[in-house]
C-alpha cells in the first residue's frame, strides 16, 4: 500500500497563492539588487530600510483587514500623521509625558475607527466618501495640534524605535510580532474564519446568523489601531518628522495588500503575504533610488507594482495565453 501525501487539517492551513507569489518575488528582488546595486544590500542600507519596511508592515496589516470586509482605507496618511504629532508634540520632548501622549493618540485612533466603521457599517456609507472625508479630518487635527511644524520627538521613544536587538532594530520585532498575532487570528482562530466569510459574502454571513456590521466595524477599529501604532513607530524612527509624516504611505499600503494577494472585493487575505509586501516594496525603493534616479520615479514604481499585482491576481492567463496564442486548426479527414 502506498503512502498517501497528507491533506492539510483544519489546524494546518495551505499557504496560499498570494503568500507563495510574495515570497519569491522579494527573493528575487534581493538576488536582483545584489546583483545589479549591491549597495542597495549593504549592511547600512539594509538596516536603514528595515524599520520603515516596519512600519509599512503595520500599515499594510490594518489596511488589509479593511479590503478583507470589502472597504479601503483612505484615512491612512491622516491617522499617521496626527499619531506622529500627538506623540512628539504633547509630550515636547519631555519623556515623562510620552505615555499620556500615547494613550492619547491611541484614544484618537479609536475613536476615528468607531466613527467610521459606524459610518460605513451601520449608516451604508461609502467607505472611499467615509475614509476621505475622516483623513480630512484627520488632517485638521493634525494643523490644531502642530501648526504644521515638526517637533523632535523623545529619547525614550527613539530609543525604543530604533535600539536594536541581535542587531536588528526594535521596530522589526514589533512589526513582526503584530503580524503574526493578526495573521494567527485571521487564519486559525474561529473569529477569524468568521470574519473572512463576512467579507466573502455579507449577505450569505448574515442568513446564517453572523453578525455583519459588528465586523466591518471591527475591521476599522482594528486598522485604525494599527495606524496609530505604526505612527508612533515612525515618530520614535524619524528625529525630527514632519506633521505631515504619513502622506506618502497611502499608495504603498494598497499596494502591499493588493501584492500580497487580498482581493480587493473582499473574503480572504492574508496579513502575513501583506507584510512581506512591504518588505518587497521598501527594497524596490531602495534598489531604485540606488540607481540615482529621481525621487518622483518611486511614487511611478510603486503604482507600476500596484498595477502588476492586480494583474497577476486577476487577469485570467489562460484565456489571455488561448487568444494570444489560438489553437491550431485540426486537419479535416481524407
């Protein structure tokens, strides 16, 4: 009798398309950058690069519970920003006022997520109308709190975000950390089974007694949440960020889920495929900037990655090879 190949159990979860495609497209960057900019891989550069890929992490993970319930998050950059300046402004480089400031910032991202999950859940909102109109909001808060300046931000803080651990920076572990926590969530537990067939199908997950809207708001709160903490990150990184620090992390988180193979009708993701995502689109940066190209090709490159991750998760292949390529006339009978 011959050995069957053992199926994957209800614990033992296959890897799926997107998480498989992502691995070996970063795998392949690297070996392209050491190849064609090996100064890109360098110990400094890499280095450099991972806490902010750390952070995208963060990011793409909350902005991939969003696209799971079927939404997008535009309120990114705002709820960066306002954490970064509410981290670095209200305690004004005083360490002993960096855990009110915080909890404060974590107070305004909850309350944001509550706001437009609401919005978007209960009163059947538009989540791009929904997020917009909160980043503007957002936005404004930030201008009430900073006037648009930067502040240096803590020594506690910095040291927190950017100390390092077996030579890696702390922000790494967090990233690393919170993915696996979201991801172990998502795809083991039974909240998070329930969670993607609500974003599957909303109205087959309510016949069966699923509480629909209890999700899709949760998913706002959980990504604003994790916006937050990814500012907080980013204010301890950066010296001296701009109160306007999270503008350039909206593409890039889209991005990443879409690279990461979560569809953007909704259903399943995988936060784990959106934070190696980051990771591919930070070292796409800085392969590109080490080629002395200027600063305005990163924002093309990432929509050209953007664009080729819908492709190569939505166009059908096959059908495209078959048109291409149509098959040959067969020969009639003599």
């Amino acid at each position: 009798m011959t050995d069957r190949p053992a199926r994957p159990g209800p614990g033992r979860a296959r890897p799926s398309r997107g998480l498989l495609t992502i691995v070996v497209a970063t795998g392949l960057l690297f070996l392209v950058s050491l190849a064609l900019q090996p100064e890109s891989l360098s110990r400094s550069s890499f280095l450099g690069m991972l806490p902010f890929a750390a952070v995208l992490a963060v990011i793409a993970v909350g902005q991939t519970l969003v696209v799971q319930q079927g939404g997008i998050d535009l309120s990114v950059p705002g709820m960066i920003s306002i954490s970064v300046v509410v981290a670095t402004h209200e305690p004004n480089g005083d360490n002993a006022k960096l855990p009110a400031a915080i909890l404060l910032a974590y107070g305004i991202a909850l309350a944001a997520g509550l706001l437009i999950g609401f919005l978007v859940s209960r009163l059947g909102m538009s989540p791009i109308v929904t997020t917009l109109g909160a980043n503007a909001l957002l936005y404004a808060g930030v201008l009430g709190i900073s006037g648009g300046t930067p502040r240096n931000t803590t020594s506690v803080l910095h040291d927190i975000a950017t100390g390092t651990f077996l030579s890696l920076p702390h922000a790494v572990y967090f990233a690393v950390l919170i993915t696996a926590a979201v991801g172990f969530v998502i795809k083991q537990s039974v909240i998070g089974r329930r969670f993607e067939a609500v974003g599957a199908n909303a109205a087959a997950a309510r016949a069966t007694g699923l509480a629909v809207r209890r999700h899709q708001l949760a998913a706002y709160v959980w990504a604003s949440l994790l916006y937050c903490t990814a500012g907080i990150l980013l204010a301890g990184i950066v010296t001296a960020p701009s109160a306007f620090q999270g503008e350039t992390y909206l593409l890039p988180s889209v991005a990443a889920v879409v690279l990461g193979g979560t569809s953007l009708l909704g259903g399943k993701g995988s936060p784990v495929a959106s934070a190696l995502a980051a990771l591919f689109l930070s070292q796409l940066d800085q392969f590109v900037l080490t080629l002395g190209v200027n600063a305005a090709v990163k924002n093309l490159v990432e929509a050209a990655a953007l664009a080729l991750g819908v492709a190569v998760y939505t166009v059908n292949w096959r059908r495209l090879r078959d048109w291409v390529r149509p098959a040959a006339p067969q020969a009639s009978p003599s």
